[in-house]
C-alpha cells in the first residue's frame, strides 16, 4: 500500500501499468464525491482531498486587526522574519500549495517571483508540519502558511 498527496503519481503509476487492477469491496464506503475519483479500472482509490491552503499564526503576537487580508500583505515589511512555510521537498501538500498561490498570482513565473519576495522577507523553511507549527507556538514566528486536509472521501 502506498498514500500520496494528490493522484498525479497514482495515474502515473497507472498509465505505466504498475499498478494492480482490482475492485475494492470497500468502495461503497466511498462518498458520491469520493466516487468521482476513482478510476475506471480500479488501479486506486482516494482517501481524501487537499482543499486549502491555510494562513496559521499565534494569537498572542498577532492582534485580529493586525492580520493580512490577502497574500500579498504577507510581503509587507511588517511581516519580515514572521512567516514559515514547510519545505515542499518533504511535504507533500505544500507543493500544491505554491502551485495554488502561484495560480492566485498569475502563473508560474509571478508565483516564482512572489516566493522570492517572500524569501527577502525572511520567510523560514522548516521540513514538516511539526517544526514548522512549532515555530508559531513558541514564537520566532508568528504565522505560518500550509495545505489542510479538512475531509475523507469515506
């Protein structure tokens, strides 16, 4: 068994026939919504969706009023050295993550160009969810960006 975020590497798998062809027993477990993603021939079933990307922060360092209303507030100077983000090399959501961002950007190249003006702001990178929230909780950081998974599809 094998969980990855988002079906991109289980159709690629797929589409090379690496895949076992089998219909589960359990699919009937699946919502209407998880139905729609399972392929025809079986070769795998999801488990859940990746639906938002989120803005956490620290409540103690952060007044309500002193929050960023869109992404790009996160560029303000105020921000410098107060934003962390997991590296998308360990964590599997927030690859799309940047891919949604730079989406809300304009594309590939305006998304680069934010992430980089994000870096000159002092943007930490920290492997994983842990470290990462960790940095919120205790201080050095006080809002962190990341990929949720509100919901299964059972």
């Amino acid at each position: 068994m094998a969980w990855f975020d988002g079906n991109v590497t289980m159709q690629s798998l797929a589409d090379q026939g690496l895949l076992l062809k089998w219909q589960s027993p359990n699919a009937s477990n699946l919502t209407s919504q998880g139905m729609q993603y399972v392929p025809s021939d079986g070769s795998y079933y999801p488990t859940g969706i990746t639906t938002v990307g989120a803005i956490a922060y620290n409540t103690k360092h952060i007044p309500a009023a002193g929050l960023p209303k869109d992404w790009n507030d996160l560029l303000n100077p105020a921000y410098k050295n107060l934003i962390a983000m997991n590296d998308p090399a360990y964590s599997g959501p927030t690859y799309p993550l940047i891919a949604g961002v730079s989406q809300i950007m304009g594309g590939q190249d305006q998304g680069k160009q934010y992430f980089l003006k994000l870096k000159d702001n002092g943007l930490k990178i920290f492997q994983t969810n842990d470290p990462t929230l960790n940095s919120v909780e205790t201080g050095p950081v006080n809002l962190v960006l990341f990929r949720i998974r509100p919901f299964t599809l059972q």
